[in-house]
C-alpha cells in the first residue's frame, strides 16, 4: 500500500474541533494536493477489490483547507450538475462533514457514485483556481470522501418525497440518468416508477463499471435510498417488448426515456465472431452483473493467456483492467491514435499502466483469425500515424501499409455504442437522429412526443456517468413544470 | 437486493415430464403471456446466482397469465429448473417477451419442420400459419420415440403431419430431411418452410431447401447474456451481416446463415458447462433407475404410445 505524498510536504496544521483553522490564502496555497492511499499495483492486479482506498478524517480536512474560496467559483460551472463545491468544501474543513453531505447531496443523489467515476480533471478540476498555480483541489476525492463518510456512519439523510401531487411518472432504465430523476421526481411529491431491463438496477454502474473502481455495494445502497422514498422499481421489464411505449403513456402521466447506449459497435472486421471475441459490454457484464470473477458463478467468461482489447476509452481501461485480474499473462491495449488523443481519464490510463497493460498505440486492428476450434488466435494490426484534425478535432489516424501480428486468445472490442433499438422502433412517432439516437430538447429533454422525455446516452450517445446525470436533472424539472401547468411549448429539437 | 415486484408473479404454476430429459413449465407472467406472439422467446433466471437462459415460448395463455417453457436439460441451470424446482415456486426472474416475432402472412403451401424440442415453439407458428389460410404440412422427428414430444398438438395444428424418428422406433425410420424430400416428391415445392430444432437439423434442412429452392426461415438459439441488444454475445453472420440474434431475430433466412460460425460459437464454453452440470449431478445424484421423474417420463411415454396404437 502507498501513502506518497506530493514532493512538497504538508505543513503542520492544528486542526480545531467544529472549525475552520484561520489560514492565509498563501498558507492554503502551500500545501500540497494530498495523496489518497491506494491498493500496490502487484497486490491488486489478484483481485477485484477497489484500487483507491478514500482519504481520512484529517487528510480531507487539510485538503479541503486547500480551497482559496474565490469570489466567483468557476468549480461551480464546471460542474455538470452545478454542485455547491465551495460549500461542501467549507464544511469539510470544518470538520463538519454531515453539513457538507448535506449540500453535496442537494445538487447530486449520487456523490459515491461520480467521486469516483466522474472525469473532475476536465469538469471541476479543470477550471479549479489553485490549478492555476499548483495542483487543483482535489474535488473529486473529496466529494467521494464526504459520501462515504456519511454512508459509513450511517449519516445518510433520508431522501424526503414532496407532497403528493397524484402525478404518475415512468422511468425507463436504471442507469444514472434514470436513477437521477427518479429522485428529483419522488422529491417533487411525484409517484416514480422505474422499469429496468436487467435483473438489477444501476445500468452501466452495474455490468459496466468494475467492481475494483465501484463497489457494487454503493450502488445498491444508493437504489436503495430512492426504495425508501417510494421509487416502485421493476427489474426484468423491458420496455418496447414487456410494455409498449403507448402503454405507459396511458398508465402514466410523463414518461422519462434513458435506456442508455445499449447496443456494442464492431469493426466488421474478418473474425470478429471468432470465439473469444467479445464486446466490451458482454465481457465485463459476464465479469461485473454475473460475477464470472468467482470461478464458482454460473455464468462462465473465457479464460485467457494473452488479451487484446482494442479502443482507448474508459471501458477499454476496464476491459482491460479486468483481464488482468482474470489472469491474463499479457493484455495489449490497442489504440489507433496516440495517449493523447485518448478519452480515458488520465487516472485510469495511469492505473492500467501500474498493473502492467502494454498500450499499442497508433495500432488498429484490421483482422483476427482463429485456431482449429475457432477461438481467436491472431490479431493482425496496422501501424498507423496521425494526419490532419478531423471533425471531432483529434488528428487523423491514417493507415501505413505496415502490418504487426499478436498473438492473443481474446479480443474486447471496447469502440463504444448504439443507441438500442427497442424502443425507437416500437413506438411511432419518436424522433431520432440518423443512428437512432432520440432526439430531444437540450434544455428540457422533451422528444417529439408529448409526455415523453429522454436523456442520458439515448440521446447523447456513449457519453458520461454525470453527463447522464445531468439529463436526469433537466428532464425531472420539466417533467414536473409540464405536471404543474400541463404545457407543451412547442419543442426544439437537438440534432 | 432489490425486491421485485414483478417476480412475484413469475411462478411456476405446472411442471410436467415430456419424456427423458425434457420438461414442460408454465409460469405465471401475465405481461408476458398477454404481449407475446409465435416465435419470441425469454430470458430466465430459476434463482438469484443463476445464469440468464433464453428459452423460446412454446406456448401462452393471456387469460390465465401463464407462458409455457418446454426445456431440454443440456447443463447446470436446465438441471436445476428440472430437479430443483416445484409447483409454487418462483423464478428469480422472466424477462420477455423478446425478439422479433415470426412475420406471419398468408404464404399459400407451408412446410412445417421440428425437431425434438423445437417442436414445441413450432407449434405456435404453425397456429398463427394456419389461422392466417396457410395449407400447414407437419413435419417432425426425434431420435427415438420417447423423445418425440407434441405429437397430438401437431396432428390437431397441421393439415397433415408426417413423423420420423432416427432409429426407427416410431413413425417412419429417418431424418427430417428425408421427410422434407418426400412431401415435395408427392406434392411439390412449397412456399415456405419452417424449421426449428437442434443446429445441426435446422443446417440439413436448409442445404436440402437450398438445393430445392424452398424459401426456409430457421429460428436460432445461440448464446446470450441480456437478450436486450447489450452485448452481443449473440451475434450470427447472415448474407455476410453480423446480427444479434436477441433484437434481429431470432428466426432469420435459412440460406443466409453462417451455421459453420453459430455451431462454433455455441460450443465455446462447452468445457467450462460440461463442469458445472458434473458438480451439479455429483452433488444431486439421481440414477435413471431409481429417479422418480424419469419413471413419470417413462410412464407418459408410455401412455401416449397406448393412445396412439
């Protein structure tokens, strides 16, 4: 285990009981960003156990007495869900931690959840003042801190329903946007009920994000505050075949759309339905929802000597991540483009390299040819090299000419997502964008249907946890203004 | 975890033995059995440590709000829902209706096949065929005798109905295919022919109608984790396509699938299933001699045999 701290060393600071020590700006810009203790690369590479392990008491204090509390708090707009961050912050260097849950909570149901999950160094962090001069403030450790704290003490303020209004509203999906509104919802005195299409609600917090970087524990105490408030949940429903959409617009007065990006993207590469190549979402599910990590579960995942996983974002850092922990001797992360241009958090690339994934960047598979018993045996990838910016602004992978063969038995194709299909094109009338993406209104989440919202990847397309978040957010406020006042404004369509 | 308010509803109201290694199950799903059409299927969870197994629907009655699951025991989780499960139970879960339903039209002359099982989730399409003016000629096959299931219901669904077995033992000695190439000597080409049951049948059938130029839709079974679209475990090449079987299908153009990759993929965790149903049967022994359920399969057999002499 490492407790390393920053090459600066903490000054000696006398913490007082309910209070805020009286610093200097210069004095709270002189000490260093406070390292959180982690599992040892050789230690957590045998087991499914999360890697950071949170701060303390006096460590988040010190780093939240980091905080120079600007006049204008540019954290505040860097966050998706505009969370009060100098506030909760202010608290914690009080020692006040139940006070700072308490505002972390107003703008966020799910602060477990994005302290550990959400990119902070391109939201708040980004934008964080200190980070100007030193290190920025480590936001994200420290809302995660707060939640668990307040978990852990069992602190956690109950989620209190409004008045009844008599207002019905569906949710379909339980994933973060769905989870979201459902309790902005049940708070504005709305009856919720949430469908999921899975056996377990959560979404991509459940089969897609490892249990090593969020506990499925925190998960399902989460579903189950919004439970306790009144949220009526339906596991194994899906929506488009179980009920039509028409159905619960009869049964309901709204309906909140965020089934999420549910369908996996190939290369339409030769062999990729080799055995052994699998999507992303079908290997980890196997791994997280199924726990095929426990040789006992039933559900099996291939056992694998020497894995590829192709793609550079977060879930091709878990795809990988994962087969190592599986046992794999040699996982290749393999990536058209170069480290920079990759759309992983720097945190999860830096931990993928600790545990000894091998990056092969600017290398693109263009085939895979299998064994005798059809398992996947070979990649075959192009070198590439980067050419001008295209449209998303990245430069250009382009093709070399030049060929390198690995040798692997299992492939995690980790390129992104679909919207699914199931509901688009079962109910008439829904508008979509040209890949099947549900078009809605930025502002409101409002689709083409009256009563009918989306938000989260179904519309955005694979995005973020707090991305989705914040589609919630928005959807659950116009739902109930739409509840309120029964008005349809004429909708502007995004896309 | 969480508790369900729907899984109360998805209990295990009849469980019947067809014949050695093949039970019948009606569950309560009222959504389900009121939305479902021929050719769909669902994803079953018999506890809470369960694998997910998409099971075709064999049959519904919406107003009793029951589906009927015919399930051959092939590994650990089929064995648990035979040996482990009784009348009252509940499954962990029934999510469902799902897939496509069979596109049902007014064909002219259909040719109906099924094999072993899969007569049973053919025997809805052949419902659903005839109610629609199809002439619905019936073939079906087992191994041997006392693996031919629905016999009865065929001969009710179907026009006419031609019935073999591998070994001879009951109907006319042969294979499906043999049955397909005689009804067309006798009466022709058909419009369409249906084909369900193990791959390596719904294959021969499809290289015989190739040959024959017979339009053949087959339904596939191939694994699957969600069976919602997520993760594609399910995919089959057909005419060059990758498809998932879950949202695409699951019937598909015979002539157009890759059965060489489907056989293949199917097999892939062969092994590691072979282990699981082992530990399984060490830790529930049952010899066939002294097992009560394999005496009650003997029994029917023997009963339906009587009926039909």
């Amino acid at each position: 285990m490492s407790t390393g701290h920053d090459k600066a060393v903490t000054p000696k600071i006398d913490l007082p009981v309910g209070a805020e020590p009286n610093l200097s700006n210069k004095e709270r810009m002189a000490i260093p960003r406070q390292e959180m203790p982690q599992q040892s690369a050789e230690a957590r590479i045998h087991n499914f156990l999360e890697v950071p392990l949170g701060f303390d008491e006096n460590t988040a204090r010190i780093e939240a007495l980091r905080c120079i509390k600007c006049k204008k708090p540019t954290c505040i707009d860097g966050c998706p869900v505009g969370i009060n961050i100098p506030g909760f912050l202010t608290k914690i260097a009080e020692g006040d931690f139940a006070g700072g849950a308490r505002i972390l909570k107003e703008d966020n149901i799910l602060p477990a959840v994005c302290g550990r999950v959400c990119p902070q160094e391109e939201q708040c962090e980004k934008v964080c003042t200190v980070g100007k001069k030193n290190a920025p403030v480590a936001i994200g450790r420290l809302e995660r801190f707060l939640a668990d704290w307040e978990r852990e003490h069992d602190m956690v303020q109950p989620l209190i329903p409004g008045a009844p209004t008599g207002k019905k509203v569906a949710i379909v999906g339980g994933g973060p946007a769905g989870l979201t509104a459902a309790a902005d919802l049940v708070r504005m005195g709305h009856k919720v009920v949430l469908y999921e299409a899975l056996h377990k609600p959560g979404g991509v917090l459940v089969y897609g994000i490892p249990e090593f970087r969020l506990p499925k524990k925190i998960v399902e105490f989460e579903v189950r505050q919004l439970e306790k408030a009144g949220v009526e949940l339906h596991n194994s429903v899906v929506i488009g075949q179980t009920f039509t959409m028409t159905e619960l617009q009869e049964k309901f007065d709204a309906v909140f759309v965020a089934t999420g990006a549910g369908l996996p993207y190939f290369m339409n590469l030769v062999g990729e339905n080799l055995n052994g190549v699998y999507s992303a979402n079908e290997y980890l599910t196997r791994v997280n929802l199924m726990k095929a990590y426990d040789s006992h579960a039933d559900t099996p995942v291939a056992k694998s000597k020497n894995v590829a996983v192709v793609g550079g974002g977060n879930v091709a850092m878990d795809g990988a991540r994962t087969a190592k922990r599986l046992g794999a001797d040699n996982v290749y992360l393999v990536y058209r483009r170069t480290r920079k241009e990759m759309p992983a958090r720097v945190e999860e690339v830096e931990h993928a390299e600790e545990e000894g994934i091998k990056f092969f960047f600017l290398h693109n598979p263009i085939r895979y040819e299998g064994d005798a018993d059809g398992r996947v045996c070979k990649a075959i990838c192009e070198r590439m090299e980067l050419g001008e910016p295209d449209a998303s602004g990245r430069r250009r992978p382009v093709p070399t000419g030049e060929f390198v063969e690995l040798e692997v038995d299992t492939v995690v194709v980790a390129i992104g997502n679909g919207p699914n299909p199931l509901i688009p094109r079962t109910t008439d009338g829904l508008a979509t964008k040209k890949w099947g993406n549900i078009k809605a209104e930025k502002k409101s989440g409002r689709t083409s249907i009256r009563g009918v919202w989306a938000g989260g990847d179904i519309v955005l397309g694979a995005a973020t946890v707090i991305l989705a978040m914040g589609a919630g957010r928005v959807a659950a406020k116009s739902i109930d203004e739409y509840l309120k006042t029964g008005d349809w404004p004429e909708v502007t369509l995004d896309g | 975890m969480t508790a369900n308010q729907d899984a109360g509803d998805s209990v295990l109201v009849a469980k019947e033995f067809l014949a050695p290694k093949v039970t019948k199950y009606v569950v309560r799903a009222p959504d389900i059995a009121r939305r479902r059409r021929p050719g769909q299927f669902v994803i079953v969870r018999s506890h809470a440590e369960s694998e997910r197994i998409p099971l075709t629907i064999a049959d519904g009655d919406a107003e009793a709000g029951t589906i009927t699951l015919i399930v051959q025991e092939v590994g650990k989780s089929t064995a648990e829902m035979a040996h482990l499960m009784r009348v009252g139970d509940r499954f962990a879960d029934v999510l469902g209706p799902l897939g496509m339903p069979t596109h049902i039209e007014k064909y002219g002359r259909v040719i109906a096949v099924g094999g072993g099982i899969g007569i049973a989730p053919l025997h809805p399409i052949v419902q659903g065929l005839r109610a629609a003016e199809n002439e619905v000629i019936g073939i079906i096959g087992a191994r041997t005798k006392d693996l031919l299931i629905m016999e009865d219901e065929m001969k009710r669904a179907c026009h006419s109905l031609r019935v073999v077995t591998d070994d001879g033992s009951y109907g006319v000695k042969g294979l499906v295919t043999d049955a397909i190439q005689a009804e067309v000597n006798a009466t022709g080409k058909p419009d369409l022919c249906v084909a369900i049951g193990p791959l390596v049948m719904m294959r021969a059938v499809s290289n015989l109608t190739k040959e024959l130029g017979i339009k053949t839709l087959v339904s596939l079974n191939p694994i699957m984790v969600d069976g919602t679209g997520m993760c594609g475990g399910c995919r089959v090449t057909v005419h060059k396509e990758t498809k998932f079987v879950c949202v695409d299908g699951p019937e598909f153009d015979a002539h157009g699938v890759d059965f060489d990759e489907l056989q293949r993929r199917q097999r892939f965790y062969t092994p590691q299933e072979r282990g699981s149903y082992d530990l399984f049967l060490k830790d529930h022994p049952h010899d066939a001699k002294n097992c009560k359920l394999h005496k009650m399969a003997d029994a029917a057999a023997a009963e339906r045999g009587k009926e039909t002499k």
